[in-house]
C-alpha cells in the first residue's frame, strides 16, 4: 500500500511538473513608437497704422474725417476678430454721443468712394462696434486666414445740425481689436 501511495505521489508530482512547465513558455515582444511632439501656433493680429486712425482739430458741424486701416493676421492660425470704441469726453459737452461713426470695409476704391460694407454705423462714436469680443464665433466677427489682410474704412462725422453747445468740446477714442 506505501509503494501504492508512493507511485501516486510521484505521478501527481509529474503530472504538475509538465503543467508548470507548459505555462511557463510564452513568447512576447514590444514596440515603441517615439518623437511623438506637439507645438502650438499664434494668434497675432496687428493694424496699420498703430496710432491714430482718425483726428480733426477745429471741427465744424458737417464736417467729416475718413481713413482707412489695415488688419493683418500675422500669426499662424486663423483666426476672428471684432472690434469696439471707448470714447471719453473732456468735459461735459458729450461730444462722443454727437459725433457719428462709421466703419465699412474697403473695396478696391479708396476709403472716400464709401461703396463697402458697412459693419457699424453710422451711429455714435461712444457705441462703435463690430463682432463680439466674447470666446467663439459670434455674429459681425470679421475672419482672417494666415498671412492676411484687410483693409477697414473709419470715418467720424460731426452732424449738420449739431447745436451750438458742442462749440470747443473734445472727445478721444481708442478702438480696442480683440482676436481669437
């Protein structure tokens, strides 16, 4: 009976022997995929020229200043933009909501022919704007591929009928261009 239980002990042992040694063998192999690198790209728009657009000294009812600027995507996405005025007075004559604005864009006749699309306007200089500076594409926003340009026509016009309580008042405005 030992020899019995002996004979059993060593066929089990076998038996999980080659059982071991089966799950022992597998073959593998790995591959790599590297200079995997990203990168992004700008957003730059720039306008010409960079300091004043429009100015007029000695302003008379009915008259009026026009001047092109150009808008250029110098970045390397495309990319939107829309624009807004801030006007003040310097003093308490509110000039700025007198003085009308008008913004269109410019075809290939200079800013005085006034044929482009007009994108505000004319209605006051304190409220000028086109697009929406708000994230995402907004309606009015104006697009420009990489390496573009357009060119926009300002024009600022002191109304006919403006009353005498305008005589020696000043505004400044600054048009703020904000792209995405």
């Amino acid at each position: 009976m030992l020899r019995l239980i002996l004979t059993l002990v060593g066929v089990i042992g076998i038996s999980t022997a080659f059982v071991v040694t089966d799950t022992l063998a597998v073959y593998t192999d790995q591959e790599t995929n590297s200079a995997n690198a990203f990168d992004t790209g700008s957003v730059d728009l720039a306008n010409a020229p960079d300091s004043a657009i429009v100015t007029f000294t000695n302003m008379a009812p009915g008259n009026s200043v026009i001047q092109p600027l150009t808008v250029t995507n110098s970045g390397s996405l495309d990319l939107r933009y829309a624009m807004t005025a801030t006007a003040t007075n310097a003093d308490s004559k509110n000039l700025r909501d007198q003085l009308l604005l008008t913004v269109r864009t410019q075809t290939a006749n200079p800013c005085s022919s006034e044929d482009g699309a007009v994108l505000y306007g004319p209605a006051a200089l304190s409220a000028g704007a086109f697009g929406d500076a708000t994230q995402g594409a907004q309606a009015g926003d104006r697009t420009l591929l990489i390496g573009t340009n357009e060119s926009l026509c300002f024009k600022v016009e002191l109304p006919a009928a403006s009353a005498n309580s305008f005589q020696s008042a000043a505004a400044t405005v600054t048009f703020t261009f904000d792209a995405e």
